[in-house]
C-alpha cells in the first residue's frame, strides 16, 4: 500500500536532554531546568536545528519550548553553521565537544551485553550469577559484557564483595571469564555514613561538606549517603586508585558507573573543593573517572560528548510506551555526542516494574520487539532472562537478534571508529541523514550509518508504515523499493524490517 509523502517545511529544534528525546523535536515542553533535572540521563547545553542553526551555553540554565520555540533562561549563543541538522551538529561538535580519537572497548559493539539488575535485583550472589551466565551459553545467546549490579559490595564507598553471598568471588569471575564474559561491576560515588571509609575520607577531606563545615549527607534514591568529592583531584586520585586496586585483587575488567545525577547533589547544600563546582559539574568529575576504563558505563553525564564513554538510556518501565521511547532517545543521544549508546536493557531496566509479573503473564511480542529495537543499535543488552519467559518460538527470535546483532558488529565498528574521529553520530535521525525530505517527525525509524534503514515495531502490531527517503532500498527479504515514499508493510512478530540503500 502506497501512502502520500508528506513534508513540513517548519523549523525543528533538538537537543538538550536526552530523557525527552520522544518529546523532540520540541512543540510544548514545560520548564526544565539542567541544573537540577536530567530526566535520568545525559545532558549537553545545546540546541541544534533542522535549518542549520545551534545554540549553545557553557552554563546550565532553565528551558522551555512553546509551539515550537525553544525559550531559554539566559541568551545563548547563535550560531548558522549551513542549512541542514547534520551541518549544525557538525559545527557544534567541532566547537564544543570535538571527538578524542578513542572509543570504548570494542565488545560493547559487537556482542550484546548482559546486566544481572532484573533478575537479581538487590540480591546480587554468586550462586545466581553463574546461573545467569551459564544460561546465556546454554540458551545459544553469544557471550559478552557482564554486569553485576547493585549491592554485591558490603555497602556504598566499600569495594569488597559480601563474604555471606560471594564465598569465592575472584574465582567467580575467573569462571565467568573462561565462559567468554568480561565482567564488570555496579560502583557509585556515595559513601555510606559511619562506616570505616566514610570516618577515614572524611579525615583526608575527600567527602563533600554542608555549609557548616560538616560532612554532606545527601538524599539519593538507595537512602542517605556522604559523597566523594571528585573536584578534589587528590580525592579523584584516591578513588581512582581503590578502583584499580578491586580491579587487581578480582580480575574485574571494568565498571558500571551509576548515580552522579545533578539532582543527587541538589538535595542538600553541600560544598566542594573547588568553590565554583556546580551540581553539573559534580556529574562530569564523576564521568571523567570512567576515562581510565575501557569497560565503563553511564547514565547521567553533562557536557561529556565525544568521549569513550559508554553511555545507556536511563531506565525503562516495561511497557509499550517505554518501547516506543527508544528510538527517538537513541537519536537524540547521538546529535549530543553521546555516539557510544546502549538503548537501556531488552524489555525495561527499571525494576520496580517487573515485580510480582508471573512467568507466564509477560507480554511476549513487548519483549521481542524491545530485542529488535536493540539489535542494530550500536549496543544491544538484555537483563530481564529471555529464556525464562518466553515461548521456544519467540525465544528463537530474540535469540536470532543477538546473532543479528553480532553479525553486524563489523558494520558498527565502522561506524563508530568514524564517531571516534570526526564525532558522527552511528545511530541518525532521518532528517540528519536525508534532510527536508518531511522526515524531522519520524520517530520510530533510524539510520545506522548512511547505509542502513532500521524500521522495527514499536507497538502491538503486526504492520507498520515504513518511509523511504529517495533512492533505491532493498529489505531485509530482498525486495526492491523505490524511495521517496510512504510504505505499508506487513511485520510479524518474528521480523525486523530493516532496508539498504542501494542506490
């Protein structure tokens, strides 16, 4: 079925957040501020255009958009780089976030990644992690990136492994890396009060302090902590080097780098070593720790673009309408010049909403369309176990996306290797790729590179529209399309539409 092609001449505007790329480009956004806010994710204070303009602030400030306009605190600066999105993104990143040259480790790329938070969730052991590993093998998933999450350490600030849950952590991890796993851990910056780190950070002045020279207790989502104090460089140093010291004495590989919210540090006066730090900039002094480790992950960074850094969309419920916010985040992601991303975790990562679901209740065609949402995005990572609630038909799809994935990892390289050297998005807004072709709405389509269209499901259905840009595209089946077009097209459940420029 052939549908009428249509075009909008308006301006559109991204940027900013990351948490509201599915509310991009801007219409009506109610105020919010990037100082206190981070709607769980990156942030960059930037504006990019569909036109070739961007506007850029080296602060954080207070936005707002009213039909379309974008409504900022404070003046920022313009600047008419050309006319088109990826001209104004290429000279915004060139002025203000240019790329480092290097990248993450390539495994993150080309072998789908495992996260232990679904299944386990605050009960982190040894006992089941092996469990979940071995699984991964046995159920025909590729071996990759494995993450430990949450409350394996005996409390915050503390890098030991729970005695009482890991009898024998070092030969854990020994074990899980002769099953083809690196392995790395859940670490935040916050301390746990009264305990013997926090009594000897605060003697050395490396915690934060409240304006009345006492320690800071700050309110975070686990409770009330103190807080390493990164703008501190002999602090940073320290904690840089306890992290290197659990990396030695386990054979960890790296870590998963969670919290460092601007908000986390609004909720108590606090104040830092350098008099002048920020909330933000508290985010970013914990970023730059994750420089250090080629295995690293994160979820709220500020002005971090062009770094290899690992970064992951912030938690997902397990919904529809999570699904649906996937695609429009990746993108976003990428024009902020966080290339290196990972579209949360395969059916959700947010916890609360996989309590007290039944096996046998789980949506099925939500978790297979989330794992083919996933598979030719630059990261793919699965948490919830696939194998555990889903049919042997749709276990075999999800289980032919991580495959899929890993087939493309040699085209993702590519692609990113390009990102880490002129700092181009690997995952595009139709509108970046094939500007004023009415594609600046599109949300929930995507080029990978400038080769590949990726049109998956992204609700509970069993067809789609699929818009082509000019040209000439061949489908995932074989057929040939003529571009420049509006597509009906027929999915089951058990395919991922994606379509090749040919021509």
């Amino acid at each position: 079925m052939l549908l009428a092609f249509v075009c909008n001449a308006q301006t559109a505007w991204w940027g900013a957040s990351v948490g509201l790329g599915h509310n991009q480009p801007y219409q009506d956004q109610s105020a919010f501020n990037l100082l206190t806010q981070d709607a769980n994710n990156q942030l960059v204070p930037l504006f990019l255009s569909s036109e070739g303009e961007y506007m850029w602030c080296d602060q954080a400030f207070t936005f707002s958009a009213v039909n379309g306009e974008i409504r900022p605190s404070v003046p920022l600066q313009k600047v008419k780089a050309g006319t088109t999105l990826r001209e104004a993104y290429l000279a915004a990143q060139a002025a203000h976030f240019p790329s480092s040259g290097l990248l993450p480790d390539t495994l993150f790329f080309t072998r789908p990644q495992y996260n232990t938070w679904i299944e386990l969730m605050y009960n982190q052991n040894q006992e089941d992690i092996l469990r979940y590993a071995h699984a991964i093998i046995d159920n025909g998933f590729p071996a990759g990136v494995l993450m430990i999450d949450d409350n394996w350490q005996r409390y915050y600030g503390n890098f030991t492994f729970k005695a009482e849950r890991f009898p024998d952590a070092k030969g854990m991890i020994d074990e899980l890396h002769a099953l083809g796993f690196k392995v790395m851990v859940w670490i935040c910056p916050f301390v746990s009060p009264d305990s013997p780190e926090f009594r000897d950070l605060e003697s050395k002045g490396f915690l934060l302090r409240n304006p009345n020279g006492g320690t800071a207790i700050l309110n975070w989502w686990n409770g009330y902590s103190a807080c390493y104090d990164l703008t501190n460089p002999a602090a940073a140093d320290y904690f840089l080097q306890v992290l290197k010291e659990a990396q030695a004495e386990y054979g960890i590989d790296g870590f998963k780098f969670d919290a460092g919210d601007n908000n986390c540090y609004a909720s108590a006066p606090n104040l830092a070593y350098d008099p002048k730090a920020t909330n933000v900039d508290h985010t970013t002094s914990w970023a730059k720790i994750g420089l250090q480790f080629p295995f690293n992950e994160y979820r709220a960074c500020w002005k971090m673009g062009g770094q290899p850094l690992v970064q992951r969309l912030g938690d997902k419920d397990y919904s529809w309408e999570a699904v649906q916010q996937l695609i429009p985040q990746m993108c976003v992601a990428g024009l902020l010049g966080y290339a290196y991303a990972c579209p949360d975790m395969v059916g959700g990562g947010q916890f609360a909403a996989f309590l007290d679901i039944k096996d046998d209740e789980f949506d099925q065609a939500l978790i297979v369309r989330s794992a083919q949402v996933h598979a030719l995005m630059p990261m793919m990572q699965f948490s919830v176990a696939p194998w555990r609630i889903l049919s042997p038909e749709n276990l075999a799809i999800v289980q032919k996306m991580a495959k899929l994935h890993a087939e493309f990892g040699p085209y993702i390289m590519q692609y990113a290797r390009l990102a880490a050297k002129t700092g181009e998005p690997i995952v595009r807004l139709m509108e970046y790729q094939f500007p004023h072709q009415g594609m600046a709405y599109i949300k929930d389509q995507f080029m990978l590179g400038d080769r590949y269209l990726v049109a998956p499901v992204v609700d509970n259905k069993l067809e789609r529209d699929v818009c082509l840009p000019k040209g000439t595209w061949r489908d995932d089946q074989g057929k040939r399309y003529r571009g420049g077009k509006t597509y009906h097209i027929q999915v089951p459940l058990d395919r991922l539409p994606y379509f090749e420029k040919i021509k």
